[in-house]
C-alpha cells in the first residue's frame, strides 16, 4: 500500500476453495486522534475524561463489489481512496505515544447471509505530514556542567566535583536525520559509571478546564561506559525511532514535543542530568 498525493491504493485479495457468496465488500478509512489522561490526573480533570472523545480525522467508506459471488481461487480487486478529511479536520502525521495516539487504518468488510458471519481485516497505515518549505536554521547548543549549574540539587556541597562540557549541532531537528554533538568529561572527582542519552516524549492533553502535561522515555541509549577517559570526546548520535516520534504538534486540544536528557551516572550513585527541548520537523 502507498499514500501518494493522498490517494491511498492497493489491492483487496480474496482466496478461497469454494465460491464465495456475499452481500457486499466494502473499504473504510478511519483516522483518529486518541486521548487519554495518566492515572495521576484523572482525577483533577474529571470534566476533561468525559469529552476526551477521539477526534475523527477521517471517516469514508467506499463500496468495492456488489452483492454476489467470488469464484474458488484467488481474487485481486485494485482499488484508490482519496484521504478526504472530515470538515476543515489537518491530517497530522501518524504518532504512537503514551496518552496521545495518531493513528490510521483501512478496514475491509465482507457481508455475508445471515448464516455465515461476516469477513473483516484492518490494516494500519503510515501517514506523514507534508515536507516544510524554507530551509531549516540549525540551532547549535553548547553545555557545561558542574555543580553549580545543576537544578533541584538538595545538598549541593556534598556533590563531588566535576566538569562536563559539550555541544548539540542542532536542536532544531529534521526527523530523519540523527541528533549529533559531543561530548567530554573534562574532570570528575568520583569515577564516571556511565554517561546516557535518553529521549523523552512530552504530552500535554486537557481542555477549557485544565490541562495535563506527561513526560515519558522513548528510548535510552549508552554513549559510554565506565570511567571514561577525561579530555576524551564523545560523540552523541541518537536517531529518532519511526512512529514513537513525530513533527512537533501543537493544536486546541493536545500538545506532542520532545526533549532529550544527558544523564551522567557517578560511581557513588549521584545522577546528573541536563535537559534540552527539541523542535522535530520534516524537510
């Protein structure tokens, strides 16, 4: 299947030993945004839980073949659906997040007597929203860490010493592109256990009453282990993984961005995290 200049098209395959008798086989696209609230909020945003309806995106159906018989065999019935949007509806880009879902799929019902139960089979399929004209400016991010640049430090004196610097080449990112920058551990009084890149997805979702904001991981990965070398640089590469990113939304209902955290790990268990917003888009 392909979604070309929003005609989604493919081929329907019937097989079966015997003839097929039916009353109709039919195509229906559904697209829909799904939103739901962390168990923390569902309380607070009681209003919200109760109109968080899915927001239909697209809902068609097209009528392929008229009540009658498929011969024994196999059967191919082509067909093209135009990915028509309900009212002034924008088609985002497929998402699989945590409490927001973007999602699409093409049914494909048989009707069968009264006797036989009817045939369905979904399928999901991928949409990506259109490339954004205009170059994209690179924003370049250099960071330096020590303790006294750390946030919500209780006992900052009892911190061992260190100093970390490096740079993100962009947070402005293309999403089929990788993050890069580097990184160097200039000095550390405790020894490093292990240096980590993690992304973390940041839903926001709610309504007139309020709104509720989740930041969950997506991925981890380890850019270094054990007592690295200081001085040394250590690249940061992180691809985006498909469908659990997508171009950062931002609409009336619900909010999709990106972050991603540094996370050193010290041998006498202290974490030391830096934080830096991300901007996804497609180019």
């Amino acid at each position: 299947m392909s979604v070309q200049r929003e005609i989604l098209s493919g081929v329907v395959v019937i097989t079966s030993k015997d003839t097929v008798q039916h009353q109709g086989i039919s195509l229906t696209m559904e697209g829909s945004v799904n939103l739901q609230l962390s168990a923390k909020n569902v309380g607070v945003f009681e209003a919200f839980c109760n109109t968080a309806k899915p927001i239909q995106i697209i809902n068609s159906t097209i009528e392929m073949v008229k009540p009658g018989k498929l011969p024994s065999g196999k059967t191919e019935i082509p067909f093209e659906f135009p990915l028509q949007m309900k009212g002034n509806k924008v088609l985002y880009e497929t998402y699989h997040g945590v409490f927001v879902n973007i999602q699409y799929t093409l049914r494909c019902d048989m009707r069968r007597s009264l006797l036989a139960k009817d045939l369905t089979k979904t399928c999901e399929f991928i949409v990506h929203s259109l490339s954004q004209k205009g170059k994209l400016l690179p924003s370049p991010v250099d960071f330096t860490i020590t303790p006294e640049t750390l946030q919500n430090v209780k006992e900052r004196a009892s911190l061992p010493k260190f100093l970390i610097r490096g740079h993100l080449n962009s947070t402005n990112c293309v999403i089929t592109q990788p993050l890069t920058g580097e990184l160097l551990v200039e000095s550390a009084e405790a020894a490093v256990r292990s240096i980590e890149l993690q992304l973390v997805r940041v839903e926001t979702c709610g309504c007139a009453e309020g709104y509720a904001r989740d930041a969950t991981e997506i991925q981890n990965i380890q850019i270094a282990d054990g007592d690295v070398c200081r001085g040394l640089p250590i690249p940061i590469h992180m691809v985006f993984p498909r469908l659990f990113t997508c171009p950062t939304l931002e609409t009336t209902n619900f909010k999709v961005e990106f972050e991603v955290n540094i996370v050193v790990l010290l041998h006498d268990d202290h974490l030391i995290t830096e934080n830096f917003p991300l901007k996804l888009c497609r180019m």
